[in-house]
C-alpha cells in the first residue's frame, strides 16, 4: 500500500491584492503610508470603467456583467459620461474616424485614470493589421495602455485576471508616482493629418432646402406641346392618393414641387378641374415631347394590377443620343419593353439569382429610372459600386423592385452603370427614391463616383479630409506611423 507524504509547509493563499512595500519608500511615515494605503484601497474596490466595445470582443465582457461571472463584487460599475469614470476599456476595432473620439474621451476622464486594452484587434489592429485602410494598429497609438489583453475574444475569466492585475497595479502606486502621473501619461497628442469638421444635426440635415427643392440641373419639363400646357392648371396644394396615383403621395415631398402632371386621359377618377403639369427635375437632354399625352406617372388606386405607362410615345422622336448602346440579341422582358419606349439600354442577361441586368449610360439613367417607376419598380432595393478593374471603369448599380399586392416573388430589376474614373459622374437617384441617400454617399465615400444632384454628397464612413478612394483597386494603403509620437 502506497504512503502519501505531505509537505510539512502548506504553502498559504496570497492576497490577490498585495500592501504598499514601505520598505523601497523613502517617506516611511506612518501618516503618508496609512494615507497611500487607504487612498489605494478606496481606488482598487471602485473602479468605474468606461465600456468602449466596438465589435466582437465587447460580447464577453457582456457576458462578464452576468450573475455567472458576477463583476459586480469587484466594485465596477459602468459608467455612461467618462467625466465619472477613471478605467476606459476598449474592446474591438478603433478605426481613424473614430480615434479622436476614443482620445476626446479619454482626455475627459479624471485623473487617476487607466486603460485596459481587450483583445488582438484593440492591441495591434488584429486581423485588420496588414491589409486595412482606416484601422488604426494598436490603440497605444493613441492613449497610454495599463494592462493588454489579448486574445480573439479574451474569455470572462481572462478580463477577471486583467482586472485583477489592474488591482495590484493601483495598490503599489504612491504618492508621488500619482504626481509623476499627471506630468507624463496625461494623454496622448492626435496632431495627425486629420481634422475635426462640424458636425451635421439631423434635424437641419433633413429639413434643408437642398432636400426639398431639387437642385438648377434638375430643371422641369417644359417640352410638352403647348396645347396641352395651357389645359393644365397648378394645384394650390400637393394631391394626395385619394384623388391621385399613389405615386404622387410618395414623392410629393420634393420631386413635385407645387405641381403635378394630369393627363387629358385619365377620365376614370373624374377630376377634370384639377388636372395640372408637373414639374420633373430631369436634364435638358431629356424629350419628354415623344411620350405624348399617354404617359402616366404612378399607379390609379382603382387599377393597380394595370400597366399604366401608356404606349403613346412617338416614333418619330427619340430620347437617346446619336451613339447607341449595341443592343443585345437576346433581350429580357424589361429591356425590351424600355426599347420599345425609345429608351436607350442593352441587356447583359440575367444574373445568378434570375435578375435581369441592364446597362445604361449616365445621361440616360434618369430617364430610365423615371420610366420603371412609372412601370411600377416603386422600391430601391440596394444601390452599390464596384472596381472593374485597376485603371478600368468604374460600376454603379441599383436594384429596383416591383412592389404588387398579392405578390409571391415581385419582379427585380438591375440597372448598371459604366463610368471613366477619371471623370466618374451619374445622376443622382435621390428625388425618386429617397432611400438612395446613404447609399449615394457611401459609393461615393468608397469609389469616389459624384452622384450629380444629391443634396448632401459627402463621406459617411472616412473622415471628410481622407485623401483617395479606399474601395479603388489601385488605392495604395497608407502607413499610420504618424500617429505613434
């Protein structure tokens, strides 16, 4: 039978939290060491963090706040204004953009202060560090660091131990490491290439003219014959979808502008007195003569499942230019049906999800995307950009959706547009469809394509002052050494 020996010393749990060696303190006073004692320990047992996460390591100290890991006997308690804490813990990506918000904070936060930096993405830019063009690599860059903690993500029991090892730092602190504190690790300068703009209230933002009155390039139509401009009379207010088409209610706010267009025609709602022109902001390169008295903007409420773009256009007048896209063989149904309009478009096909696709020159875009609005393609879907190619074109597209009632699958349509990158211009789609806002700013914002006509066209996701197209295939992805002083 086996004999067990045990050790004759039981090695004893130590402190967590070690005392202030008083030994390698000069000031051996019992005042000052009694004062830095309980000074350490009042800091140590109600830390007040800030919680800066920003992406997927912020979930495990999500889970850390749980009954399960329970940091509460720790003394931590979450804080919304960094006025009231003295621990900033970053977890997650820190981009350019928002690096001078991350030193704003820390500046704002009292001292004594400390930094915890959560995860590989935080501590050196992670997976986004050999290849990104807006991360910023390691956020000691930007602010001074107490305890790094790597990992992808960092699990509850590793942010235990930081913040235990943070305990133990601020219980061997003294009196005059706190002066030398506040001489030296202050903050970190961001006097970098980037610049703070003013920023945009969404209130102004969405109550400003430019998002009311379509701009001087988008001026109305005023080829219709004059004999029937002289039946129309302006309306006083804007109609709404009682005694109109629907689509009149939904772009009341802008495209039309204090007026409307009635046809002669449309006898079925039996309002004649109210019929009135309507104010479109298209280009002059636009005929708008050769759809005649037939053309008809929107849905009537009593026939919504008819095609209503009435096929009284005339042959003899064209909305195209001399030069011609090469028109496909095989076309699909919408592309056929917009040439039959006399508007200029080639077919590339159906895509892998069965989307007819279409391309379209830039000075034809509003007359084509007026026209499938009118067909019915009453939702934007998504509008987007891509590179062709280094040095090649560049590709803006929409995708436009046919909203029906009673609809399983509602037809789907791509509209493609090809532009030189060195002068890449299309117009806008904002005065049809107002979702294409953001969507406008942010192809812009990456691939640097000036949507003509938008209201606000300026970066979303880059500073305001970033050089270059960051989405661009030639883009060269710039070293942010600077930002290490």
């Amino acid at each position: 039978m086996a004999v067990i020996s045990l050790p004759q010393e039981i090695e004893k749990v130590a402190n967590p939290v070690g005392f202030l060696d008083q030994s390698s303190s000069p000031s051996a006073h019992v005042l000052v060491s009694t004062f830095n004692d309980v000074s350490n320990w009042a800091r140590l047992s109600s830390l007040w963090p800030l919680l800066y996460g920003t992406s997927c390591c912020f979930i495990e100290f999500a889970s850390l706040i749980g009954s399960r890991f329970d940091f509460d006997r720790y003394g931590l308690v979450p804080r919304s204004s960094p006025r009231q804490a003295d621990l900033i813990l970053t977890a997650g990506t820190v981009t350019m953009k928002m690096a001078p918000s991350l030193v704003r904070l820390y500046e704002q936060m009292p001292e004594p202060k400390y930094v915890i930096a959560m995860g590989a993405c935080t501590i050196t830019g992670g997976m986004f560090s050999t290849d990104s063009y807006s991360t910023v690599r390691g956020v000691d860059k930007l602010i001074p660091v107490d305890v790094y903690l790597p990992g992808c993500p960092p699990k509850p029991e590793a942010i235990i131990d930081a913040i235990v090892r943070l305990r133990k730092k601020v219980a061997q602190e003294s009196l005059k490491q706190k002066n030398s504190l506040l001489q030296q690790h202050r903050y970190h300068t961001t006097r970098h290439f980037f610049t703070s703009l003013s920023p945009v209230h969404s209130g102004a933002y969405l109550q400003s003219e430019t998002r009311r009155i379509p701009p001087s390039s988008f001026h109305p139509l005023t080829q219709l014959p004059e004999s029937e401009k002289q039946t129309f009379a302006p309306l006083k207010k804007v109609p709404t979808s009682k005694t109109v088409p629907m689509a009149f209610s939904s772009l009341s706010y802008g495209l039309f502008h204090k007026q409307c267009l009635w046809n002669n025609s449309l006898n079925i709602l039996n309002h004649k007195a109210q019929r009135s022109f309507v104010q479109l902001p298209f280009t002059s390169k636009v005929n708008f003569s050769s759809f005649g008295s037939g053309f008809l903007l929107g849905r009537v409420v009593n026939q919504r499942k008819r095609n209503l773009f009435c096929s009284q256009a005339s042959s003899s007048q064209s909305l195209v230019t001399n030069t011609s896209l090469k028109t496909s063989p095989v076309g699909g149904r919408i592309s056929s049906w917009l040439a039959t309009r006399k508007l200029e478009n080639r077919s590339l096909g159906y895509d892998y999800q069965g989307v007819e696709v279409l391309e379209v020159r830039p000075n034809n875009l509003s007359a084509v995307a007026l026209a499938l609005y009118a067909y019915g393609f009453n939702y934007l879907r998504c509008q987007c950009a891509y590179d062709v190619s280094p040095g090649g074109f560049l590709a803006s597209l929409c995708y436009l959706t046919r909203m029906v009632d009673y609809a399983d699958q509602p037809e789907e349509v791509c509209i493609k547009v090809l532009v030189p990158r060195d002068d890449p211009k299309v117009p806008s789609l904002f005065w049809l469809w107002k979702s294409a806002d953001f969507q406008e700013r942010e192809s812009y914002d990456m691939f640097g394509i000036f949507y003509e006509g938008h209201p606000h066209l300026r970066r979303i996701l880059m500073p305001e002052n970033w050089i270059g197209w960051p989405l661009r295939k030639d883009y060269i992805t710039p070293l942010f050494y600077e930002l290490s002083l």
